[in-house]
C-alpha cells in the first residue's frame, strides 16, 4: 500500500503541475488564494478534485491500519492529503497555465478524508465492517483474490457511470434515451463495434460474478441486478446516455453467461480474459467519424486533463487491463505470479502500443501513449496485493462459548 501511495502521489503532481512550462514569479503574495473562495466553481473541478484525492486517504489508511486505533491513520492521511493540494495550489501560483483556488484546496482535502473513511470501513476490526463483511460473506467467497474481483466489477460500474454527477432534469433524462429512439428509427446508426465491445465487456463481468459467488448462490441475480444497476444510473448521470448497443450487447452477454456452466477457475479465466482482449482491439481498432490524425501524442493524460469525461475515458482503458490480471493472478501459482506479471506487462505495453500506432490509418482516432501507460498500470496493480488470496472459512462458535 505505501508503494501505491507514492505512485499516487506522482500522478497528483503530475496531473496537478501539467504541462510545466512558463514558469514565473507570482504576481500576488503566496497565500493570497486561501482568502478568497472562487466565485463559480465547474462541477468537473468538483468532482475531479474530490475523486483525485480520495484514492490517496485510502491507500494512505490501509497502509497504517496495523494500529489498533483508526484515528492515527484517519488524521494522518487527512494531513498528507491537504499538505500535498495546499503544496500543489501555491507551486500553481508559479505557471500561468494553472490557477490557486481554495476550493481546489477544500475539495481535494474533502477527497482525502472520504477515502480515508473508506478505509477505515474496510477495518475488519470496527463494528460496522463487521455487519457489512457479513452480508458480503453470505454471497461473496472472501479473502485478496476475490476483493479485486470487486474491485474490477466497482471499477467497471465507474467506467459507464462517471463522471458520477447525478441530475433528475427531464431535458438529460431524454437526451440519455435518444441514441436508442433515433438507433430504433434509424437502423444505420447502430454502431456495431461498440454493441460487440458491450457484448464481449459485459460478459467478462458475468464470468468474474461466477468465480465469486459462494457455492449454492444464484451469480445471475447479482448478474442482472448489477447490469440493470448500471443501466438506470447511466440514464441519471449528467451527460451520460444509455445506448441500444449496450442494451443489445448486454442482453448477448447475458445469453452467454447464462449458458456458460463451466464453475471453474481456468476455463472462466481463459474465457473472459479473451474476451476483454476482444473488446480492447474492437475498440482501438474501430474507426471514428473525422478525419485522419497523422501524430501521435507522445505527452501522457493530455487528453483527459481537465475534463469530466477524462475519468471515464480513464477507467475504459484501466478496467479491463485490471480484470485481466485478477483472472491472469487466480490461474498462476504465487511462486511464478512475479515472472507472469513482468511478462504480461511487456506484452500488454506492446500489444496496446501496436493497437495506438495502428490508429494513426483509422478516421477519427490518433495514437496516444496515455493508453499504453493506463493499460501497464490496470496491468499492473492486481498483482501488488501480496496478501494471502482466500481467507480461512469462519466457522460459528461453540454454543458453549458463544456465553
């Protein structure tokens, strides 16, 4: 935890001093930012600032929680995550292109503290966790392996649902339903690349819900409540829409999943890991709808920078690099899981590379090395986690010594 702590703290000064050039001396005093409160702040600011944090204070908290108090690591996340943005925001004051706000300031702190929080949920050792470690054991097998199975299915729910800025204004509620209405009437319109993207993404979920469902439990009720979820809150998230290739594709998938009987680890493995790698060159391969971009962006998360559908162009490419290492690190033995995960990262980096360079011949797309980087990364973290994969069975105590 304290090696994604440090990476995270990289891709914050990164992302919070970008694109380091014109560097000057201020104009105004060093702390003048923090007496004045802006007088409009972007909802992407908001948002973008909240969840950039947040992953820090819990990186941050499950890395102490070896003390027996949670206040420690509560305060202490807090305190690294304000001194970082308050660093950040006056280095800011030094490059015209970026602007001191303490709202910046206030919602990075707000990032830090929900993350810690959330870590300190996580704490088997808090009542709370253990109601809710309940109910998941009544469904979910536990331990390491099957927590970043949940992770990849949370992560998955934020690709289609992000930028998480809900609204329940009629006008978006139609503008999220019109790609089905004018896709009914206009059967041209169907992009058949994104359908079969759907198709092949959501039946990789299907098959992570199989391997983590308890024996003697239904993984399709979970299956559908967890696509139906995600549908309706595409519909109520501000600039989302709900498309008929992900209702198209996700019925296929469900088809899929419900024919597919083979419970075991390698034959699921096997299956969704080719069929996220379907979805990822469907998807890099498809052509856009401009022009040819001969260059190739050689500058990481340039695009995404300041934009609300940055997180989501984010996690499309980290979600399905990360399940495929949950399903890579469930079939390999811990004594090779190293030699896989370094040979997996150098196929993955160059398998993405190829797919980017080949878009420089595709309409509408460029190549980005933003992608590669975001792919070694998802790659990547599944495979940190060096805790033991399933947690015992906890079997109830002898009635003799429940009093």
């Amino acid at each position: 935890m304290f090696r994604l702590a440090l990476l995270f703290v990289a891709f914050i000064v990164y992302g919070s001093l970008f694109p380091f050039t014109d560097w000057r001396t201020p104009d105004t005093e060093l702390f003048t930012f923090l007496l004045h409160w802006p007088q409009s702040v972007e909802r992407a600011d908001i948002v973008q600032n909240v969840l950039a944090y947040a992953p820090l204070g819990l990186f941050i908290v499950l890395w102490r929680r070896q003390v027996r108090s949670m206040a420690p690591p509560l305060l202490i996340a807090l305190a690294c995550g304000t001194s970082l943005s308050l660093l950040m925001e006056i280095l800011q004051q030094f490059e015209p292109a970026r602007t001191s706000s303490l709202s910046d300031l206030a919602m990075n702190a707000l990032g830090t503290l929900g993350g810690a929080l959330l870590g300190g949920l996580l704490d088997p050792r808090a009542s709370s966790t253990r109601r809710l470690r309940d109910a998941r054991d009544a469904w979910l097998v536990a331990g390491t392996l099957p927590n970043i199975g949940i992770a990849a299915l949370a992560l998955w729910f934020l690709s289609q649902t992000s930028p998480l800025v809900p609204t329940f204004d009629i006008g978006q509620l139609r503008k999220a339903l019109a790609p089905i209405w004018y896709a009914l009437h206009d059967p041209d319109m169907l992009r058949v690349p994104a359908l079969l993207v759907y198709a092949c993404n959501i039946f990789a979920v299907g098959l992570l819900l199989r391997l983590l469902v308890l024996p003697g439990k239904h993984p399709v009720i979970l299956f559908i409540a967890l696509i139906g979820t995600t549908f309706v809150a595409k519909i109520l998230v501000q600039d989302r829409q709900l498309s008929l290739e992900a209702i198209i594709g996700g019925a296929i998938a469900a088809v899929a999943v419900l024919l597919w009987r083979s419970k075991q680890w390698k034959p699921n493995g096997i299956a969704a890991i080719i069929s996220l790698a379907a979805g990822v060159v469907i998807g890099e391969l498809a052509p856009g709808s401009g022009p040819l971009q001969p260059d190739f962006n050689w500058i990481p998360l340039v695009g995404q920078m300041r934009t609300l559908s940055g997180l989501e162009s984010i996690l499309e490419v980290f979600w399905p690099f990360f399940t495929m290492a949950f399903f890579a690190r469930g079939m390999t033995s811990p004594y090779r899981r190293q030699a896989v995960s370094l040979l997996g990262g150098l196929v993955v980096c160059a398998s993405v590379f190829v797919l980017e360079w080949m878009q420089l011949d595709l309409p509408g797309r460029y190549g980005d090395i933003t992608q590669v980087l975001l792919a070694l990364a998802g790659w990547a973290v599944p495979w940190t986690f060096a805790y033991a994969d399933y947690a015992p069975l906890r079997r109830p105590a002898p009635v003799a010594a429940r009093y």
